[in-house]
C-alpha cells in the first residue's frame, strides 16, 4: 500500500497528459508511506513507448531529496496508448524492488494509475490511497 496526497496525484497525471505523446516520468518521495513531493524529470528517449530519466535532472532530484528528510518512494511514468500495467522492458528494468512502481495511463478517456511493487520480475500491484 502507498499514500500520495491528491496534490501530487494530480500532478503527475497533468504532467503525463502534457508530454503526451511520449511518455513522461519522475521520481515521488516523502516519508513513512506518504509521497508528499513530486519530482518530474525528462525523457531523454523523447518516445511513446519508453522513458529514461535525464541523469543530471535525477542526480539534483535524489540530492534534492535528501536535503529535505525524504526518501524516494516511487518512480512514475506514462503509458500514452496501453494500459497501466508493466510492460515487459519496465519489468526487465526495475532495479529497486524496495519502491513502487506507478503507471498512468492514457490509453483511454479516463485516466487510470496504477501502482505495482516489482521484486525479481515479479509483478504485485499494490493499493493506492489518495489522502
């Protein structure tokens, strides 16, 4: 289960729709289960179908991070055209498994976020509470 306060929450899906349509991406942080920050950073990969932080922008974002107590709890990005679930390449590269994982997805009207702890390839969605 993770917390994220509705503010970041609609954040993060304000970002996804305005990099549309490529896939947007960033870091969430905060404390004792609760994201309270949102970091958005580049896609370097400039694409609809995969994402890599710029690696200057998530240096200053971790460093950011823990100059204010916080740990980084999640990364995020978006799923322009499938729905939120992991793709295989997302799997493949989700080296921490001790954050979460969440997806936006914009394949349809409605926007759907998921979010998924991912431990040696294997998927388990976890509950979302907006506080």
């Amino acid at each position: 289960m993770i917390s994220i306060k509705q503010s970041i929450l609609d954040q993060i899906v304000a970002h996804a729709c305005n990099d549309l349509p490529n896939e947007a991406c960033g870091y969430l942080a905060g404390n004792d289960g609760v994201i309270t920050h949102g970091y958005q950073l580049t896609n370097t990969d400039h694409s609809p179908e995969h994402f890599s932080f710029d690696p200057a922008e998530q240096f200053q974002t971790v460093r950011d991070a823990r100059s204010k107590g916080l740990q980084i709890m999640a990364n995020y990005h978006s799923h322009p055209g499938t729905p939120a679930r992991p793709s295989v390449e997302d799997i493949l590269l989700a080296y921490d498994p001790e954050i979460s994982y969440l997806i936006i997805s914009l394949a349809n009207s409605q926007v759907d976020v998921k979010s998924f702890k991912i431990k040696d390839s294997i998927v388990e969605k976890e509950e979302i509470i907006i506080i």
